[in-house]
C-alpha cells in the first residue's frame, strides 16, 4: 500500500449497540404495533446506532457530487456526447438540476468536485477543481489512470469528508456525472464479481437495444485490457485500470465517512460499484451504509446481492447525481421524524394490548 493511502485501511468507527438498544425500545414503547412501520423502524435504529444517540436525525445532510470525463467515451458508449459532463457542471452550479431541487428539499448543502472535465464551461467559483487531472484514458485500450492520479482522485474524496465533518454533518450522499461512466462501472462490476459483459451492460443514459449490446463489447475489450495491464488482482487495481476519477473520488468519500462516522446513503448502479470498490478495499465500512434505491440498471441486482443489502426504494431510477439517494434521504428523514416525535403508550395514556391485530 503506497504511503499516500495508508488511511484507506484504518477501520471504520464502531457503532454503539447501546444505543441500538435504546432507540428499540423506545420504537416498541410507541403508539404503534410492535413492528408496524417496518422498515422505517429499522433505518431508525441502525442510524440512532451510527449516531450514538436515541434519537437520530438527517440534518444536516451533504451531497457532493464527483464529476470526471471518461476516455472510453470516445468510443460512442452514451446517448450524449462527452461535452454534456462539462455542461451539466454548470447546470448544477445555476442551480437547474434534479439533485439541486432535492437537496433544497432537504435543506442539504451541495458540493461539486470537478476531477478532470474536458469542456469544463462553469466559470464558477462554487465548483471545487482538483488541479493536474484530465479525462481518463479510455479503458477498451489502456488503464484509465495512473497511480499518482488515482491517488489524488480518491483523497479528493478524503478531503471532502474532512471539510463534511468538520462542518457538523450527520449523512453523507455521495454522486457522480460523467459521460460513459456507467461503461467504467459495468466493467468494474465484471472485474469484482466474474460476471460476463452481457449480463451487466445496461442502458445508461437511455441507448437502444444496438447501443446497449455495442457498450457490452467495449466492456468486454475493457477487461481483456485489464487483464493484460494489472499489476495485481487487488481493488485498487481493478479501480486504477477500469474505473474514473468521479468513481475513485466516491471510493474515497465512502471510506473516510466510515472512519469519520458520519452515515451514508449510497445512491444507484455506478455509487454501488464504487461502495463494492470500497468494501473490497476496507470491509469494515460496509455497516455505514443505507443502500437508497435500486436501479434501473440490470448490473445493479448483482451489486446489492453480493454485498447482501437491500435497497430503501425502487423506482426505475437511472440518472446519477446522488439523486436517487437524496430522494431515500427524505424517507429517511420522514423515519427519523416517526422515532422521534410519535408519542409513547406511557405520555399518551394509553393502556392494554395494541400490540396484536
């Protein structure tokens, strides 16, 4: 491990089963049946647990989305040309795009870290730009990356953590945009897991059954280049020849927000594949984790059963940004306001078994 990356194996901060068990006994104290609200009860109390308190909360929450070119682009993978990346940097610094709407809803601060962006059109000051990265090579002929530049595009996500936790944060949602980063994903995917291309090459952005089939033969060139270019069989590897910097940059977010115990709500196909990454690399973290909805990618079932979790929502989501989990941020919200606010039998008076049917 080289020494820039020590960190990355620190193990994650424990949860606090005390708390765990407060926070259940308050749920099976309120003016419900034992039970009834299901699985909001449950998110209720692995967060009270992360948070070391009975009465956990979402506020404030923070989104930062990771953005980076793809090299693999080139290779006409997505429904949009590679300039769209850049153009939807600015989209979300004026504010018009679908995560800027929810992360209003949720009061959420919005972060966005440029990690290489060819047609980086924003102008803005509001936009974070990690300096000596450009788009990655493109993977169907070499690694998408070098050592040095990985390295930097996972402690970008490092560093945002810091600030998060340092400005008081208590959930963390990670995002990403970049054209053809679904096809870096997929190929990560079949790196981890041994499945074919034809199995978790999906539409991404919205192409056609040709399209969907040409990106499974770019996957399938991305692995045969992986195997002949590793240096070894490790995660980082698989992240270093396969993968992009906006994925690299939410590899390192999800780690250190572990470490730093701040939640996470991981949001669809390409955060999933870089939450595996990250697993693979520290399986300590996995515990920090709520898992907001399942995409429309068909790739995405194969991530959630390998890591054994189940989504919040599903929605036939596929548009990135985060935004997927921001919108599981407001179930969440909503469970936390349930735990925290309904009345116990006790406060409100009420006596004799309301426990069965």
């Amino acid at each position: 491990m080289t020494a820039d990356l020590e960190w990355i194996e620190t193990l994650a901060k424990k949860v606090s089963l005390t708390h765990a068990k407060k926070a259940q006994a308050r749920q099976d104290g309120l003016t419900k049946p034992l039970g009834s609200l299901g699985e909001l009860e449950t998110v209720a109390i692995r967060l009270a647990a992360m948070q070391y308190t009975e009465k956990p909360t979402t506020n404030p929450t923070h989104i930062c989305i990771f953005a980076g070119d793809h090299g693999v682009a080139e290779m006409g993978v997505s429904a949009y040309p590679q300039s769209v990346t850049g153009q939807m940097i600015k989209n979300f610094a004026d504010g018009g795009a679908a995560i800027n709407v929810i992360a209003k809803q949720l009061e959420a601060t919005l972060e966005v870290i440029s990690l290489g962006v060819v047609n980086d059109i924003s102008g803005s000051d509001e936009i974070e730009r990690i300096p000596h990265l450009t788009a990655t090579e493109n993977i169907a002929v070499k690694p998408a990356m070098t050592l040095p530049h990985l390295i930097h595009a996972i402690n970008a996500g490092y560093n945002s953590i810091e600030r998060a936790c340092n400005a008081g944060v208590r959930l963390f949602i990670g995002g990403e945009m970049g054209i053809g980063n679904t096809t870096a994903a997929s190929a990560m995917a079949c790196a981890h897991l041994g499945v074919t291309p034809g199995h978790m090459a999906g539409p991404g952005t919205g192409l056609d059954a040709l399209g969907v089939q040409k990106k499974g033969q770019v996957v399938e060139l991305a692995i045969k280049q992986y195997e002949e270019s590793k240096l070894n069989d490790g995660p980082l590897e698989i992240l270093r020849c396969l993968g992009g910097f906006d994925i690299a940059g939410l590899v390192g977010s999800y780690i250190r927000s572990s470490q730093r115990g701040i939640p996470v709500l991981i949001d669809g196909f390409i955060s999933s594949v870089a939450a595996l990454t990250a697993c693979r690399i520290n399986p300590s973290i996995l515990k920090w984790f709520f898992f907001g909805h399942q995409s429309a990618e068909p790739g995405h079932q194969y991530i959630l059963d390998d890591l054994n979790v189940k989504p919040m929502l599903r929605l036939e989501m596929r548009l990135g940004e985060g935004s997927g989990a921001a919108i599981a941020a407001l179930l969440l919200r909503t469970a936390c306001d349930l735990h925290n606010s309904m009345a116990t039998f006790e406060s409100a008076g009420i006596s004799g078994n309301t426990n069965g049917s």
